[in-house]
C-alpha cells in the first residue's frame, strides 16, 4: 500500500516535470518572438516559474554539451531523461511485483 503511494508520487512528479518543461520552452519561444509581453505581470510570474523550476535541470545538462550557437538542445535532453526515468520506475515497480516483493 505505501509503495503504491510512492510510486504514485514519483510518477506525478516526472509528470509534472515533462510538462513543466514543455511550458517552459513554449512561453519561451513565445517571448523570443514577441507574441507575449514580459512587462504584463502573468506573464512573467508564469515565465519566471518555469524559469525557476526548470533551468536547474538545463544548467546541468548545458555543462556536458557541446555549444551549438542558437540551439538549445537541453531541453530536448531533459525530456528524454524524464522518459526514462519514468520507463525505470515502471519496470521496477513490475520487478517488485513480479518478484513478491509487495503486492
């Protein structure tokens, strides 16, 4: 039963962290391109939030990239780690249950 809460949680989060960055790349190119005003303050509020939440994870991820000019290839990394974790966090939950662990 706790394990179910765990594995819930953990999988909400990598959740909201795809998503999380998929916003934060959308509002990005966004305001690149003019179309929102980072002088309305929503729009900055969600801006600087997503700024918050994800540019640690990019940060890490720029250090062992190579520079491509323009191109931002981190978070497109990000993403494909999220997927596997989430693909990890399955098939050690199937790992569990297949093996008795808990059920």
């Amino acid at each position: 039963m706790f394990l179910d809460v765990v594995f819930f949680l953990a999988g909400a989060v990598l959740d909201l962290l795809w998503w999380a960055v998929i916003l934060a790349v959308i509002v990005h190119l966004l305001v690149n391109f003019n179309v929102l005003d980072t002088r309305n303050r929503f729009v900055w509020m969600i801006a600087d939030f997503l700024y918050r939440v994800t540019e640690p994870m990019f940060h890490r991820v720029r250090r062992y990239m190579p520079r491509f000019g323009a191109i931002d290839l981190s978070p497109l990394v990000v993403l494909l780690l999220i997927s596997a974790g989430q693909l990890l966090l399955r098939a050690v939950r199937n790992y569990m249950l297949a093996a008795g662990v808990y059920f």
